[in-house]
C-alpha cells in the first residue's frame, strides 16, 4: 500500500497526488493507494494518516505492507510516520522545520484547490514541534527529492536532513515539482510496485 500524504493548504487533487493516482490505476494498482485529505490540525492529521497505516501493517511487517509518499509538510509527516512503524519514505520537497516556517500562516487561510478557509491555530505549532524528528534512523528506508528551485523551502536543509539516505537533487524546477510525471516510476519502484507490469 502507497499513503501519500499533501502538504500544508493543499489536498487528493494537487497535481502530485492526482499524477501518483492516476499511474497506480494504469498498473492496475488503483486499490493500493490512498491520499486523505488531511485536517489542518498537525494531531489529527497524523491520527488519521496513523490509524489508517497501523491497519494496513497489522497482516504483515510495516517493511513490506506500507510506503508511504510525502509532499512539503505531508513529508515531514511521512517522516514522523516512518520513524513510528518502520516503513519507507519518499519525500518529496519535504518540511525540515514547520513550526518555524509555518507560524506565519496562524489565522484563516484558504485551500489551494477548492478556496475552503480553514484555520491554522496558534496551538498547532506546538502539535508540529511534538512531531518533530530530530534525526533520522535507518536512512535507506528514504528517499528524497529536492528541488534547488524550490521557491518556497531550503533543498540543502532537505539534503542536510536525510544524510545517508538516496537523494535526487533537482537541478531547477520548484516546489510543486512540476515534471513530477518524470519521476513517478522511480518513486514507486523505491515503494515496491512492479512498473514493468502490464498497463491498461
């Protein structure tokens, strides 16, 4: 099973997460994936994306049963989530320090996709410091993707982040990933799936 978990004002339909959805239904793996919208509370949202990955591990070890696939702040979840159960990663422009950068977006804001508001409370950046990884264990379990154009976040305090772990730094690009089609196969076979498998 893939998780993939979006980032900070974003939601299932960002570009990524419709990208990684709609190869996995041309593998025929549609059933294999999951993409929550994630509440704007950092506890609820890594009780929701928890609750859901234990169930995926209870048959079989977290190793073979779960991957899990982050974007911006949904990587610094993934994070958090990896070090819990064990399980793969691949972080995509990951958050290294929300409770710094996120702070400045306490109040109403609205999603990307749709313009919902939803309130980011004061109270939430100490839940994102609660979740905080110091430093990560068991670095090839990881795999990051860095864009040096990332308009928004530090590739080098990505890079600095998740030493030991495979790393494919972006020369460009930005923090949406915008050739992200270029690099789906990669990050699902780092997940386990069989991208040579017969398509649609």
């Amino acid at each position: 099973m893939i998780l993939y978990l979006h980032g900070f004002r974003s939601s299932p339909h960002s570009a990524k997460a419709q990208a990684m959805a709609g190869r996995m239904r041309q593998l025929g793996l549609a059933d294999r994936y999951y993409c929550p919208q994630l509440p704007a509370s950092p506890e609820a949202a890594i009780g929701l994306a928890l609750e859901w990955a234990e169930r995926q591990c209870n048959a079989q070890p977290p190793q073979a049963a779960l991957s899990i696939v982050g974007s911006s702040l949904g990587g610094f979840y993934a994070t958090w989530l990896a070090e819990r159960l064990g399980c793969r990663a691949v972080l995509l422009n990951p958050a290294v320090q929300p409770p710094r950068d996120l702070r400045q977006y306490v109040g109403v804001s609205t999603q990307f996709h749709s313009n919902q508001p939803f309130e980011f409370k004061a109270e939430y950046v100490a839940q994102l410091r609660a979740l905080t990884v110091p430093a990560i264990t068991r670095p090839e379990r990881y795999f990051l993707i860095a864009a040096t154009g990332d308009e928004v976040l530090d590739w080098r305090e990505m890079a600095a982040h998740y030493p030991g772990a495979r790393q494919r730094i972006i020369q460009g690009s930005d923090h949406g990933i915008s050739e992200f089609d270029l690099y789906i196969d990669e990050v699902l076979a780092f997940c386990g799936v069989d991208v040579q498998r017969a398509t649609d």
